[in-house]
C-alpha cells in the first residue's frame, strides 16, 4: 500500500497508528504534531488511559515487540480453535469421507483394469 | 529445518498482509462479516488493531508489564467468547469496558482494590457514550470566548493555550510552570466546567 493511500485511509478512519503513537511515546513527535495526539486523548478515555499505562514501561522500544508477541498468541489461539472445530467436522461426518475415498480407490482400480485390457488388447 | 523457518515467515507475513489488507474496513463492517459466517479471523484482525492500547490500559491498572501483557491476553479470549453470545454495536468503547472491568476484578482479587477507584467504573459499556463523543467533537472552542470567561485562571489558561493555540502538554508546562499532569487535569476539568456553563445557556 502506498503512503499516500495509507494517509488517504488513516484519515478516513480518524484513528491514530499505532507507529504515531509509538513516536509520541518516545518523544519523537513535533510539538504540532505531539498536540494531535493530546487532542485525540483529551477526547478519547480509551486512548488517554492507555498512553497513561505505556508511559510506564520501561523500555518504550519493547512495545512494539510485545504487541507482535501477544499479536501472535492471539493468532496461534484462533488457528488451533478453527482446527479443533475442522476436527469436529471431521468426527460427525466420518461416512461421508469414507464414502469418497472408497470411490476414489474404485476409480483408480477401474482405471488400472481398463489400461490392462487395452494393452493386452 | 530452514524450509519450516521460511515456511513460518511466508505464513507469518501472509497474515500480516492479510490484517493491512483489512485497513479500509471499520470496526463495525468487520463485526458485520463476524455475525455473518461466525469466523474468527475477523474477530481476530479487529482484535489487534487495539492491542496496543489494551495494553496501556491494563498496565494503567495493574502497574506491572507482564500482568498487564497476560491481562490482554485474558481480555482477547473474553471479547471472542462475548461476542459469540450477543451483538455489539460500538466495539471500542465495548472492548474498552471490557479491559477496565478485567484490570478492577484483578485488583479486587488481590486486595489492591483502591478507595479511589469506585463501583461506577465497573459499569456496564454506555454505547451511547461513542454517540456523545461525535457529536461534542463538532462544537468548536472557539464560539465559547463568553463561557472561557468563566472558568478560574489556571483552566482558562491551559484550554486556551491547548485547543486554541494548539499547543502540545509539554509546551504548556514549559510555558506556565504547571506540571504535564496539572496540565491535563486543567484542561479536563476546563473542559467540564464549559460543557457546563455552554449547556446552563
């Protein structure tokens, strides 16, 4: 995605990103720029409490790692419940499945005896 | 073993593309396809827009890194088994309950339950709240002169200095000597105490 797309669409959903709010946290911001920010939490509960709890971590650089981390956890616990519900799928509908394999052996066999007689032919 | 390291970065960067792919979709489009097909992929990409945050709110409360990282964690699971339950109509303010309720509980638990935090906060999400922020955000400061008049110095001063002359917390403090924190807490109560005079007009 292009930066000016992303502009375009980070200004559609008024939201800060989360690489903004990262410079904020480490002080990287202009002082324009650092005011947006304030304003949006002087609007914002959510987003003024949460700078509030960031602040107080210790290293600031570790963020974005965290975030990846629990990103990933989150991630990994939605992948092993959509397995477990295929697994389920698998469990309630076991004829179907036997049903398919066996005629696909029936194909295989049909197609061999047909190769055999055509050649002895 | 190299093939199942790259194997796990092509997957790993495919679902990331998948989430910035998802970039131009709201909140409450993405709740609509959840309802639709109950897939919780889509639960999954609104989720991690707000880990961040989510994060900053539990370590507010719970003051400790790896309890508020294991209380995200405990808020994800929550919102995927909630959702499953009832609809949602504004998912921030919703997600956000959900994490300060989560946080007060711990601290209950524990013992660590502070006079200053009361039952109120544990109530239960104001979707209308969501509504209210919308519209407040359309009245302009500039249109209260007469209402700014109002308010003691301090206040009158830091609204005046941050939403008029659009200065950031630490140029204020610079400025007037106040701390970052008495500057916020003069524009919060500046901004009360106008909604208050604005409304008894």
């Amino acid at each position: 995605m292009s930066d000016d797309l992303k502009n375009i669409l980070s200004n559609l959903n008024k939201e800060i990103e989360q690489e903004k709010l990262l410079d904020y946290l480490n002080k990287k911001l202009s002082a324009p720029e650092a005011h947006e920010v304030e304003k949006q939490m002087a609007e914002d509960p959510f987003m003024n409490d949460a700078v509030e709890g960031l602040e107080n971590f210790n290293n600031k650089k570790d963020l974005s790692l965290y975030v990846e981390q629990l990103n990933d956890n989150l991630k990994k616990h939605l992948d092993k419940k959509k397995k477990r519900k295929e697994k389920r799928r698998l469990r309630e509908h076991p004829w179907l499945y036997f049903t398919i394999i066996l005629l696909l052996i029936l194909v295989i066999i049909s197609f061999v005896l047909v190769k055999k007689y055509l050649s002895a032919g | 073993m190299e093939f199942k390291v790259c194997l796990h970065l092509v997957n790993t960067n495919l679902y990331l593309l998948r989430g910035s792919k998802h970039d131009h979709i709201s909140d409450s489009e993405l709740l609509q396809h959840f309802y639709a097909d109950h897939n919780n992929e889509w639960l999954g990409i609104l989720l991690q827009r707000y880990t961040m945050l989510l994060l900053g709110v539990s370590m507010k409360y719970l003051k400790n890194e790896e309890e508020a990282k294991d209380a995200v964690q405990q808020v994800f699971l929550k919102a995927i088994n909630e959702l499953h339950k009832y609809k949602v109509e504004y998912f921030k303010s919703w997600i956000y309950m959900i994490a300060k309720n989560h946080c007060l509980m711990k601290l209950r638990d524990k013992g660590r339950f502070s006079t200053e935090i009361n039952e109120r906060l544990m109530a239960t999400p104001d979707e209308s709240e969501e509504k209210n922020n919308y519209i407040e955000k359309d009245k302009t400061l500039t249109n209260l002169a007469g209402a700014l008049q109002q308010l003691n110095k301090e206040q009158q001063l830091c609204v005046t200095l941050f939403y008029l002359e659009k200065k950031s917390y630490l140029e204020i403090a610079g400025q007037t000597g106040f701390t970052i924190m008495q500057v916020k807490s003069h524009i919060q109560n500046g901004k009360r105490n106008l909604k208050i005079a604005m409304e008894s007009r």
